[in-house]
C-alpha cells in the first residue's frame, strides 16, 4: 500500500497561461484578462483543473509583467480588478481554479517602495533594497545579471549602487528586512482573501544573499557568477517556514517554487512532505540549456539535448524525491524554447507524434503535470530573422553585449540560438484558427505571430479526433481517473538505452508500463512481448511485436 499523502494539487493537471500572447479581446493587440474568459470553456474541454497566470499586476513591462509597480492592482493592457474579479468567477464556476504568479524577489523600478526607496539614504524605504557603496570606484561585486551587464546599477542621487539580478528596472528586494516580509505577507493575504488558488512563486529560490557579498567565478569572461551567493540562500527556508506559518498555512491553496539553480537535495527540504515550506518546486536541470548541450556563450546554444542525459535527470528527480517530497513535471513554459521543436521532432512528419510521445513520457511520470499554452495542439519554435523580431530584453540584451558591443558572437549565430532556446518561441500569440493573425487578435500583434498557424492551430486540432489536443485531453483524464499515475511509485527500466525512455508505476499490486521510442527509426523493445494488460493510451493504432515504431509510446496497467 502506498502511503502518500492526498492533497487535490497533487492530483491536478496545470495549464499555465501567459496572457500577453493568449487572447487579445480588443484589437489592441496585446492578450488581455477578458481574452482568458472567453477562452475558459476550451480550457474545461481539455480538462485541466488549474490555470497558473503569468504576472497580471500592474507593470512597466520591462520584462513582460515580471516588472511589478503595484501588487494590488492589474496591469493596464490586461483590464481591470473587474475583469480579473468576473475571470475568477467564471472560472471558478467551471471548477477551474486560479493560482497567481508571485513575483517578490525583486518589484519595477516604479513599484513606489522603491521610488521612496532612491530618494535618501534615511528614506523609510531605503532599506527594502539593497543598496552598497562603490568598491574602489566599481560595482561592489562583479556580479553579472541573468540579463546581461552588470547585476549592480549606480544611483546618482544618493552616489551607492543597488542590486538587480534581472533587469536595471528590477531591483532586488532586501528579504533581511522584516518590513519586507511583512509588506510581502500582508499583499499575499490579500489575493488569498479574494478566493484565488495559490501561487507559482518566481525565483524564489534567490530571496536569500549571502551577506558578505563576494565576488564569482567568470562565466563569460566579463562578469561573474553570482549563483553560488544568491540561489538557495542562507535563510532561503526560514523566509520560506516564516511565510508558511504566517499565510500559506491558513489556506487550501497550491504553491510551486520556482527554483533556480536547486539541486535534488534542496527541493527535499523546500516541498518536503511536512507541508512547512512549498507543496513543490520547479527545477532547471532538464531545461538548463547551458549543461544539456555544448553552448556558444553562456546559456545560447544551436544544439538539440541528448536523450540519455535528459533522461538521466528526470529519472534522478523521481526516484531521489519518492516518499520525500513532490514534484512537479513540464518540458516548457513562457522562458524556455517549444518542448516539441526542443525534445521532439517539428517536421511536418513527425511533428504530432514526437508531441504525443513526449506529452506520455512526461504525463505518466509522479509529480503534477505543468501544460504550456498551445503546447496542447503542438505549437512549434519561431524563426527569427532579425533582431527586430525579438521582443524579450533577454534577447535584446544578450544581442547587444554578445554581438554589437563585445562581437564574440556573430549577428546569425545569436539568432539561430535565438531559434534554438529564445524565450520569444513560447511567447509567439496562440494560434487559435486560420484566419488573420491566427485568431488572436483582430489589431497587429504586439509581437510576430508563427507563420505555420495556417496549418497548427486549435480549431484544426479540435477537428481531427486523432490530434494532438485530444491525446492531451486523454493523459489529463487518465490521472483524474486512475490513481497509481498520480501515487505510484516510480522505477526506471532501459537505464542505458541510447534511444528508449521507459519507467515503471507500481501501487497496490498493480503495475504501469510506460516505453517511448525518442527516434525516428524503428527501435527493437520486447518490453510489452509478454504482457497481458489493459493499454491505457498510445499513439499508434497497431503495434508491432519485439519493437517500437518511430516516436511510438505505449502505456500498459497489468
Ligand atoms: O525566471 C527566472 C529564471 O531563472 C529563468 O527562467 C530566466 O528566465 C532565465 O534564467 C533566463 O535565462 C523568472 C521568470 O519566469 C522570468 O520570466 C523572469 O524574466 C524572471 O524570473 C525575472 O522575474
Ligand atoms: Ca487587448
């Protein structure tokens, strides 16, 4: 018998929504609050349980509403506290439930603690920053931003220099300072009072620095890393159990860390099975672009990931977490490249296939399950042609230190590592139909739309029984309704196969068996040869005896 203990976020399936690039509703271009409405009932047929939304607050929109100048309010473009108000209740309504993204390492630059903040040295605000004086006439550390440059930006006003991870227009809170916490604590209750579900809470792992403020290791030869001092912190789990007592604990709601740079040890101690830190965290170590696959400059690479090294990983998480703490699954989001240009195949013959067989692979996998926007129909990478069709200060920052300032890289390498990882490829608009701008909106979009959304796009998918948005629609109820993919334990076979990803789910006496061919040519596997079972899903109709056809997946309970 399987000992785990139930909780409803554990059996759910997770839609994760970056509204900018959903649904526009009033041809200005930009998706918006009311585009998610309008959208929910397609959300009810595929079946999820949870919408996460990417930042709705008000913002600047340095970084897409990461940026945040007001926790209590939503961001111009994207409505009104109404429109989110009747998008809750219409949601709730169809038993979908709402979980906010939580953005409080850092706010804007416009947030206006931190407008206070700049103004003196004795300003009430000035210690919700964290502000240091110039070492020797230079930044005072040699910290690189995770958006290129200096992660340290000099502030004329009072002559010091204040720490930014992200942009210069994210300043980094200064979680040391209980007002902090308690201004952060007094905001999340707040939206938890107003009946939404949870949070997804953004680089939280980096709350914590380390005091004295070293300097790190070159990673690029210009600036230093600064990972080591700031991702998995000193007091990192205090803040957290202090959070959890004080809000999180007095709710029914979900949470999912965003970890940066957390290591299978550490996520033990965040999402432990205690309940006294997060419900679970996401990890980068199948994502991280820079360690799966050789890169051209820091994380930018031309390079497909290697299965085996993948898989590796994956398989780590699920066996080093059993019975310890929960986790969660995904293959994209809104920052990383399209999960079926990147793990699978985006050629028009192996496009839906190597979607389905990546979507079983993952699915039938412990932990919840995380579904990107159009991910479910099989939306693909971009092509970048130039600069000028990139729209994330990621890229933007990366291009102008990398090509135009340092040329370390020339101008066509960047942008097919732009093809390859950008952030940019997961934020093209939904391609709802085939009609102009692929139905999301009526006005120009504020970023390109992919050409392929004549021939990948919902309505297509909902048309044809055998696509992609309906295998989705099947793994989605095949957790809800069989409970060993959602406790069972997990066990890995074929540990050293160079072309098959294959587990095992046990629980009760009952076992799933899950195969995957991750080529395009036939594989030989005599995994099913002999076993009597009920075939729970697969993408192909016939099966061959003692081999996998290509991107085929199978799953069998016996
Ligand atoms: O991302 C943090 C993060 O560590 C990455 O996924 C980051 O985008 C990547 O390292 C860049 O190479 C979160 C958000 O998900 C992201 O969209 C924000 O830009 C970032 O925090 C800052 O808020
Ligand atoms: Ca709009």
């Amino acid at each position: 018998m399987n000992n785990e203990k139930h909780a409803w976020w554990k059996e759910a399936v997770i839609y994760q929504i970056y509204p900018r690039s959903f649904q526009d509703s009033n041809g200005d271009g930009i998706g918006d609050l009311n585009g998610v409405t309008m959208r929910l009932d397609y959300l009810k047929k595929l079946g999820i349980d949870v919408i996460w939304l990417s930042p709705v607050y008000k913002s600047p929109n340095d970084d897409n509403g990461y940026d945040i100048s007001d926790y209590r309010d939503i961001m111009t473009e994207f409505g009104t506290m109404e429109d989110f108000d009747r998008m809750l209740a219409a949601a709730h309504a169809r038993g979908i439930k709402i979980v906010m993204d939580l953005v409080v390492n850092h706010t804007s630059d416009e947030h206006k603690w931190f407008i206070e903040s700049r103004k003196s040295k004795d300003n009430p605000y000035r210690d919700y920053y964290i502000w240091k004086d110039p070492r020797d006439g230079h930044e005072p550390t040699n910290w690189g931003s995770n958006f290129s440059g200096s992660a340290w930006k000099f502030d004329e006003t009072t002559g010091q220099y204040y720490l930014h991870l992200f942009s210069e227009k994210q300043p980094d809170l200064n979680w040391e300072n209980p007002k902090v916490r308690d201004a952060v604590y007094d905001m999340m209750t707040w939206w938890c009072d107003k009946g939404i579900d949870g949070f997804r809470m953004d680089v939280i792992s980096m709350i914590s620095k380390v005091q004295s403020y070293p300097d790190g290791e070159l990673f690029d030869g210009v600036y230093g890393n600064a990972n080591p001092y700031v991702c998995n912190g000193p007091r990192v789990h205090e803040f957290l159990q202090e959070m959890n007592r004080r809000v999180l604990s007095r709710y029914d709601i979900m949470t999912v860390g965003e970890a940066a740079g957390v290591t299978v040890e550490e996520a033990k101690r965040y999402a432990n099975n205690e309940g006294t830190e997060l419900g679970m965290v996401f990890h980068f170590e199948h994502t991280d672009g820079s360690s799966n696959s050789e890169s051209v400059i820091g994380k930018w690479t031309v390079n497909p990931p290697r299965l085996t090294y993948v898989r590796g990983i994956l398989n780590k998480w699920q066996t080093e977490l059993e019975g310890k703490a929960w986790g969660s699954l995904y293959w994209d989001n809104h920052d990383q490249p399209r999960a079926v240009s990147r793990f699978g195949n985006d050629s028009k013959e192996w496009r839906e296939l190597s979607a389905k067989m990546l979507a079983t692979v993952l699915h039938m996998q412990k932990g919840t399950p995380y579904i990107y926007q159009g991910e479910e129909f099989g939306m693909t990478n971009m092509h970048f042609e130039s600069i000028d069709d990139c729209r994330d200060i990621e890229e933007i920052n990366a291009y102008q230190q990398y090509v135009t300032d340092h040329k370390l890289v020339d101008a066509e390498t960047m942008l097919r590592c732009f093809d390859t990882i950008a952030r940019d490829n997961a934020r093209t608009p939904v391609q709802w139909d085939a009609s102009a701008n692929a139905g999301f909106t009526t006005g120009t979009p504020w970023i390109k739309v992919n050409p392929n959304y004549t021939e990948i796009n919902a309505e297509a998918a909902l048309a044809d029984p055998n696509s992609v948005f309906y295998y989705y629609q099947k793994l989605i109820s095949l957790r809800h309704t069989t409970p060993i993919i959602v406790y069972g334990t997990f066990r890995p076979l074929l540990p050293d196969s160079e072309v098959l990803y294959a587990y095992e789910r046990e629980m009760d006496g009952k076992v799933l068996t899950v195969a995957a061919n991750w080529t395009d040519r036939e594989q030989e596997c005599t995994l099913f040869d002999d076993l009597e079972g009920e075939e729970l899903i697969s993408n192909y109709d016939s099966h061959r005896t003692g081999i996998l056809q290509p991107y085929e997946a199978r799953v069998i309970l016996h």
